[in-house]
C-alpha cells in the first residue's frame, strides 16, 4: 500500500522432477528468503499458470527475472503470458555450463552440488536484481560476508 518501493518479481519455473528445475527454485528461495528480500518478491510459477490475480499483479507491476530448468522456458513465457514484462531469462543449463563441477542430482532434495550452483546462479542475478531496483542506501549496511 503506502511501500511502493521498486521491486523485482523473481519467478522461478516449477520443475517438478527435474533436478534443474529444482535449482531454480532453489536459487529463487536464495534471492528472495536471503540475499535480496528487500527488493524481490516470490512469484511461484503455478500460481501465474492457474491465474491468480496477486501474482498476475506483481508480474505486471514489477520487472521480473525469470528462471529456467530447460529450454522449454516456462517462467519466462508465463510471464509474458501473464502480461509481464521479462527483465532477464536465466537458463540454469548456462549456468551450469560454466560451472561443471556444480553437477545437480536429486529431485526432492538436492545434492550439495545442486545447491552450490543455485546459489551461484542466485549470486549472478542480485547484479541485475540491483540494477533494476536498487538496494536502500539509507540503510547504511554493515558489509557482511557470507
Ligand atoms: S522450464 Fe523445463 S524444468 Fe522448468 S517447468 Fe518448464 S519443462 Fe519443467
């Protein structure tokens, strides 16, 4: 209401099944949960798909960055769909590419392997992420390290 601050929408594809599909959720949980949750804001796949007006709302309200398990781009042509606008498509296989030693495995749960890339994908979109909705400097942060 009275926060109209500018934010991201982060949409993740659901990937059920799919070990990379599920290092995009992963690495949506990482930006929205700890790395930027002051500037993004969760948008689950599923809830665009069944048309739910909070969702479709904040796709149309915010830039979003969409994030991909494979080349089908769900997320991304969701957004669209939902009538967003898509700040940036991110494919996890790319990622991955550059990051062969981060194997994911797991569909449930995933191996360590599988986290460290969706935290690696996550770290790699808090650049555009600050770009499009710059952080408060106000604030003053502290400069923690992880
Ligand atoms: S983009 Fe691929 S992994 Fe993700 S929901 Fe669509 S089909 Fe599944």
């Amino acid at each position: 209401m009275s926060d109209i601050r500018r934010k991201v929408a982060i949409v993740p594809c659901s990937g059920i099944g799919k070990p990379y599909g599920t290092v995009s959720r992963e690495a949506g949980y990482d930006l929205c949960e700890d790395l930027r949750p002051d500037t993004t804001e969760l948008v689950a796949l599923s809830r665009l798909v069944m048309g739910d007006e909070t969702a479709r709302q904040t796709v149309a309200k915010f830039p979003a960055i969409a994030i991909d398990g494979c080349k089908l781009m769900c997320a991304a042509k969701m957004v669209r769909q939902s009538g967003g606008t898509v700040a940036q498509e991110v494919a996890v296989l790319d990622v991955y590419r550059h990051h062969k030693d981060l194997k994911p495995e797991g569909i449930a749960e995933l191996n360590d392997a599988g986290l460290q890339l969706a935290r690696v994908l996550a770290e790699e979109v808090t650049e555009k992420i600050d770009e499009l909705a710059p952080p408060d400097t106000r604030r003053g942060e502290g400069g923690s390290h992880g």
